[in-house]
C-alpha cells in the first residue's frame, strides 16, 4: 500500500483500502458511501468472488493478476448526465494505460475498454440519487492485467484479452492503478470546471465506435445504424437506416464494420 500511496498525486485514492478476498469492490464501496465515506475514498480487492458487470454481468476476477477497484464520488452532477461519469472513467483508464504500456487502447461506448477488438476491462458506474440529486457515485473499474490465456475460459478466447498477453511481458499494478486515479481526478476536475466540450472531444479522440456500423440490443429491441456521434450527456446518437438520430440511452452494443 505504501508504494501505491506514494504514486498517487492528488486527493483520490489517497483514503485507500485494500483488500484480500471481496464479493465485489463496487458492492462493498457501495456500502461504505451509505454509511459516509468520502469523495475520492477507493476500494482495491486483489480477488472478487462476484465482480459485476455491465447488465447484470459476471466480471470474471481471479486472484493476484488484474485492477479490481471502485472509486467513491460525491459529484454535483444532474443525474441526466451520470452517463459523463463512465466517460470520464473511461477516457482515464484509456489515457494511463496508453502511457503506460504503449498498447493503442480505445474506448467502445458505453464502457468498455479495448485492444482492437478484444476487450482488455470495463467500467460499472452506480449511483445513488435522491429525487433530482445524485447522493454519490461508485466507479467500479476492472482492468485484464496480468491474465494469461488460460486464464480465460472458453467462451471469452476470442473477444477478451489482457495487456500483458498484448505485450509479451507483465505490467505493473500498482503503477497503472495510480495512473488511471491521476488521470481521473484530473479529468473530473476539467469536468467540474465546465470543460464538458474538452472531456466529449477526448472520448471522441479514443473512440471505437463512432463512423462505425453497429447492432445495439436494449432490451427486446435491437437496432442496427451508424454510430453518428454523443451528445453533451454521453449518449450515443445512431444514424438508422431511415436517416433518422435515435439517442441511445443504453444497451449491448456489438461493432459490425
């Protein structure tokens, strides 16, 4: 923890709690923003037993190799646009894994966090609001560090990867951890001080998806259009085959060319 502590550089991260085994970082986070935990408090497990994804997902999380950690927010955010939590999320993540490993890492809206098709970690952000206000966020990130191969079971070989499987060599934890907190107080900070447009272009700048054919299911529905643009809350616009714009509040999205 001390060598963690001492590459942290701003406030987030610097009430820090790691963990041993845990059923979900963003459970337990969850629970400590009920009972007052501060703005920036983080949660690190080095093994989840029932890490959560997007969608009601399993986030496979074996022990001593990957980033499980979840970040405790106290934002003055309309909940509107709580979907710019991820994007901050995931714009940071982007940013210090490309410094730091040199991988072309990109962004696959809503969340997750890519290595040309494979998928490398995703962001979980919830939230509790009270009417109008959010009361606090937590930023549930997991990150494929150190995952070999094998380590993935037969139905993730094709679409998951890890970034010491890109590299050819093993990437240091608590180095990335800092850096994806460094990044993230500092695009929150850009965030809280009316730089949206900046934090949009950013995304935009990393993104896989936009120009590209897609199919998104939400629910019972699936469409299939190009992936136009976000607007100003981080929701995707889709170009349907009609010409018409339909925002996209969520859903699975699937690139098809």
């Amino acid at each position: 923890m001390d060598q963690l502590s001492s590459l942290i550089k701003g406030k987030f991260g610097k009430d820090l709690i790691t963990l041993g085994t845990i059923d979900s970082t963003n459970t337990f986070a969850m629970e400590l923003a009920e009972g007052g935990a501060t703005h920036g408090t983080v949660v690190i497990a080095d093994r989840q037993t029932s890490g959560k994804g997007r969608l009601g997902r399993a986030w496979l999380s074996p022990a001593g190799v990957n980033i499980y950690m979840s970040l405790i927010l106290r934002p003055f955010v309309r909940p509107e646009d709580a979907t710019l939590l991820t994007v901050i999320a995931a714009i940071s993540c982007a940013r210090a894994l490309r410094d730091i490993t040199r991988l072309p890492i990109s962004v696959k809206w809503p969340n997750d966090l890519m290595i040309a098709e494979r998928k490398a970690g995703g962001i979980l952000v919830e939230i509790k609001s009270i009417g109008r206000k959010i009361v606090f966020a937590v930023v549930g990130i997991g990150i494929n560090v150190n995952s070999d191969r094998n380590d993935f079971p037969p139905v993730l070989t094709g679409s998951a990867t890890s970034l010491k499987i890109e590299t050819s060599r093993e990437q240091p934890r608590n180095l990335l951890i800092a850096g994806i907190l460094n990044e993230i107080e500092r695009w929150y900070d850009a965030f809280s001080g009316g730089k949206k447009k900046l934090l949009l272009d950013e995304w935009r700048n990393l993104s896989s998806t936009i120009g590209k054919t897609v199919t998104i299911k939400a629910g019972d529905e699936v469409l299939i259009g190009t992936a136009e643009d976000i607007d100003t809350s981080g929701m995707l616009l889709l170009k349907l085959p009609s010409g018409n714009i339909k925002t996209i509040h969520t859903g699975d999205l699937t690139i098809l060319g």
